[in-house]
C-alpha cells in the first residue's frame, strides 16, 4: 500500500481541528503546528494586548486573539457548532442565545478531546516559513529552543486572519492617544461601525464621559443614540490636530483622550514564500479558487477560513471536508485553467456589481443565502422547529 500524504495544517483554532479531523478521517498523515501552548485560537481569552496595538511596529509581540472580555458571539449558539457536533447548552451553565467567549473555548476543547486530536498537535511550534521545492512543501518550524525543516507534500493553512490590523489613513497629528486607558471623564472615539465597535462602544460608555462613533456609512448624519446619554455618531474622522481636537467630515469636532480603532483586520502569511503566485492586494488573498484552492498550487496548497460573513464553523468545517476529499483523492478539482477562468469571472462580476477590491471574501448575497438555508435546514432538524424561528430572522439581519 502507497504511504499516506503527509499533511502540515497551520493552527489549531476552529479551522486547524476541523481540519485534523477531516484529513485523518480521509486516511492522510496530518501533523497540526500550533505556535501557542494551547488549542482553541482566537477564542482563548487573554487579557494582554499587542505591544504595539495598532500594529504600526512590525516586530511587536503579538497576542494571538482580539477577544474582549465582555464577548458573546454574535450567530446564535445553534451556529456555533460543528454540523455533526453542536455546541450543546452546557448542564447548569450559560442558556442564553448567544453565549459568552468561554464556552466556546470550553466546546473546541471538548471537540479536540471527543475526536482525539490533542496528539495530533505540535504545541508551542511556530511555522516561520513555507516553501515549494520541487513536488514538496518545506516547512520551517521553530519552538522555544529548536528549530525543524521538514517535507510534507501538502499544506493546510488555518493561521486565522484577526491580529493585524487595518487601520484607516487619517490625517493624525503627532498626537495620538490609543486603546489602553479610559475612566471616568474621558471622552473616546471609536473608528469603526460593526459588532465590535457596538459592543466596544457600549462598555466604554458606562465609564467613560463621551463616546462618539465615527463611521464610513454615508446616511449617518450626527446624533445621539436612542436609549444611550452619552454616545454619539459621525461621520468618518477627518484630521486629528495636535492639540487633539477630532475633526469629523460631518463638519462637528470634538477634543478626545482616546481613539480606539474597530477597523478590522487583513490577512497576512508572513511566512509564506509562493514566488509571487499568491499575492495580497488591498485585502484579496489571489488567485484562490471559492476562496480555498490556488489554481497553480492545487491541491497541495489550500487556505480555510478566509470567507467572512458567513456562518464560519460550518464553513469552515465544509471546506475542511472538501480539501480532505480532494487530498484523498475522492473528488477531482478543476483544471488549473478552469479554476483561474473561475476566478476571473468572479473578479469581473465583483466590479460590475461595484464591489471594491477588500470584499473579495465577503461572501455576496447569494452564497450567504444559500448556505445560511442549507445549515438552517440542518438545524431545523436537529434542534427542533422552535429554533428555526431565531435563524430566519438572524438569516433577515445578517444578509
Ligand atoms: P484562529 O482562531 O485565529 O486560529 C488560528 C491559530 O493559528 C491560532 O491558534 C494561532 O496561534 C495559530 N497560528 C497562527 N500563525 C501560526 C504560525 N505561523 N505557526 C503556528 N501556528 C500559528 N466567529 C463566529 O463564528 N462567531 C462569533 O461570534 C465570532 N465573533 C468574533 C469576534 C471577534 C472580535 C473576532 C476577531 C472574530 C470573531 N469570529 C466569530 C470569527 C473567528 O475568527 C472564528 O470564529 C474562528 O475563531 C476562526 O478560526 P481560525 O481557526 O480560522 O483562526
């Protein structure tokens, strides 16, 4: 019998355990390489922040997750699960919709323990490089104190794509107050308008003296919010002058102690060396075929998780069982030639429909529908009718 493909996955959050279990369940040799001590990625709280929080220093320490404390999900928990594997509400523990961080931190380790995956991962060993030589991928792998070159003939990317951030370009005066500290009598700008910057704004706002929103949404027009005394919304930021005044394009300034930017996150594999076949512009990880495969690299390179605006452990669990079968051999790919005209065409409809180039991996309505349906129909069936009721309206929202 030929030798099983041995498999690098890169991290241990959501996507690498989704990833394990589908690569071994397919037979394939997988080694998982976790730079942390632990599983769970991202959703491992951690109080300490980035050295650098806005990221302007590249060789910042780096705190792998942007959890807040106050965090709950914002998909419903009947989301948050696997599709074979839900998260359950927990004996005694947290009923509500939407539950706290914690849990699902608690869940990813339920899963890795339920599925045995823990000896599949190598903790505390960073991969500081990937290359193709030849029909093989080396990979360079360091821990605290030592340092690995291996050959594996297929890489499974799961890094996560929340720690370096995006920040916008504002006119900023060499004065500037970032994150960190904020107490009473302080007045603080939140740049950003999407879940975290409500929620952000809505912690600070019950220490804080002011807190003004700013936003790119073009129908904003300066207001207090309803049910909140001292939160406001703006227009974008303009300038910040040295004497700390914020400027906004709505014409209204104030003076502020604080800015936080909730500007989001791009993606980024430092180590990744491709000869230039991938490429990240203005936030589009290219070319990649349905956002997982490189046609001139596949199947031996894939990337999970990069869609965003979708229901992210199925998706991701989805495209996990999709490159396991491709790796094994169970379902052919496109040709290199087909897939490259796949993502042309989609390039080309993005610009015709007026879609900028940093939503490449925003999943468009259609496809949000349609596996919104399909994991609502799964879900309907297996939590009883009484849930679907909560997934319709949140399909309502979320699209
Ligand atoms: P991550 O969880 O980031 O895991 C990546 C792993 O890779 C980490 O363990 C990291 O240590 C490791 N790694 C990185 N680089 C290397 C390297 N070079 N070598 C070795 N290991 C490496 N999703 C939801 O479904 N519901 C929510 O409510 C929700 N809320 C969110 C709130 C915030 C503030 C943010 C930022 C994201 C939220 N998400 C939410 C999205 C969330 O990112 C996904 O749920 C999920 O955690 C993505 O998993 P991942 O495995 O792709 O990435």
């Amino acid at each position: 019998m030929p030798h099983p493909l041995r498999v690098a996955v890169i991290g241990a959050g959501v996507a690498g355990l989704a990833a394990a279990r589908e690569l071994r369940g397919e037979g394939l040799n997988v080694v998982v390489f976790e730079k942390s001590d632990h599983l769970g990625g991202m959703w491992r709280y951690d109080p300490r922040t980035d050295s650098d929080p806005v990221g302007w220093d590249p060789s910042r320490e780096v705190v792998h997750t942007s959890l807040y404390r106050s965090l709950r999900t914002n998909l419903p928990r009947q989301l948050m699960g696997f599709l074979d594997y839900p998260l359950p509400n927990r004996e005694g523990g947290d009923t509500r919709t939407f539950p706290g961080h914690e849990e699902v931190f608690w869940f990813l380790n339920r899963f890795a323990d339920e599925f045995a995956l823990r000896g599949l991962i190598r903790f505390g060993s960073e991969v500081v490089r990937v290359e193709r030589v030849g029909d093989s991928w080396v990979v360079e792998s360091r821990t605290r104190d030592s340092f690995t070159r291996e050959d594996f003939q297929a890489v499974v990317l799961c890094t996560g794509h929340f720690t370096e951030p995006r920040l916008p370009t504002i006119p900023v005066h060499e004065f500037v107050l970032l994150c960190a500290i904020y107490g009473f009598l302080s007045v603080v700008i939140v740049i950003g308008f999407a879940a975290s910057a409500f929620d952000i704004s809505r912690d600070i706002a019950k220490v804080a003296k002011e807190v003004h929103i700013a936003t790119r949404s073009p129908d904003v027009k300066v207001m207090k919010l309803a049910n909140h005394s001292n939160i406001w919304l703006h227009k974008m930021v303009k300038c910040v002058s040295e004497d700390s005044l914020v400027a906004f394009d709505d014409g209204s300034s104030v003076y502020a102690d604080t800015i936080f930017y909730c500007t989001g996150y791009k993606y980024h594999y430092p180590f990744l060396e491709t000869n230039g076949i991938i490429t990240i512009e203005d936030n589009r990880v290219g070319p990649l075929y349905k956002h997982v495969f490189p046609p001139a690299l596949a199947p031996w390179l894939s990337f999970i998780g990069i869609p965003e605006k979708d229901v992210i452990f199925q998706m991701t669990e989805l495209q996990c069982k999709w490159v396991a079968r491709v790796l094994s051999g169970k379902v052919l790919l496109p040709t290199e030639k087909e897939m490259m005209a796949y993502v042309e065409e989609y390039y080309q409809q993005m610009e015709k429909n007026g879609f900028p180039k940093h939503v490449t991996h925003h999943l468009h309505f259609k496809e949000v529908l349609f596996s919104l349906v399909i994991f609502c129909s799964h879900i309907c069936g297996m939590n009883g009718e009484s849930s679907f009721s909560i997934h319709v309206i949140y399909i309502y929202i979320y699209i």
